[in-house]
C-alpha cells in the first residue's frame, strides 16, 4: 500500500509557477496536470508527508499563493524545496 507524499511540480526549466500537492502517485499527478498545461511539467521532489502537512505548506507561503495550489517561487518556498530535496524535514 502506498503512501502519501508532499510533491512538487513545476513548468521545466522554469522557476515557478510551483505546484504544492498531496498524493499516493506524484508521477500520476504531473502526468494528469500536464494534459492541460501550456508547459511541460516534472516534479521537483516528494517526500513522505500528509494532507496535514500539505495544508500546513500551503498556510505558511500563502503569501505567495498564485492561485489555487500553485504558487510564485518566492525564496523561501525554493529553500524549503531544496531542504525537502535534501532530505531534510
């Protein structure tokens, strides 16, 4: 049984928008997301994690919300993202 991850995604070769997400099937999500995007798309990085958490990321750069779950790479989400890449918590 899987489990659910936090999970990034991007426009390739851009720095945002950024797409912050829950799911047992990140790789799904992004091929489900590209269907209807101008851009191709990847995920950044996942990590174990909750729909606690992801609520938790979305409260705490809701500052630089676009719209939806999409957001505008501010530095601190970047930085979050590479301590997630990191393997940090």
């Amino acid at each position: 049984m899987s489990v659910p991850r936090i999970y990034f995604i991007k426009p390739i070769g851009m720095v945002g928008p950024i797409k912050i997400g829950c799911s047992k099937a990140p790789q799904s999500r992004v091929e489900g997301l590209s269907l209807w995007s101008p851009f191709p798309l990847e995920v950044v990085c996942s990590a174990s994690g909750s729909f606690q958490l992801e609520r938790a990321l979305h409260r705490q750069f809701a500052h630089c919300r676009s719209h939806k779950e999409w957001f505008h790479a501010d530095p601190h989400l970047v930085d979050c993202i590479a301590l997630v890449a990191a393997g940090t918590s």
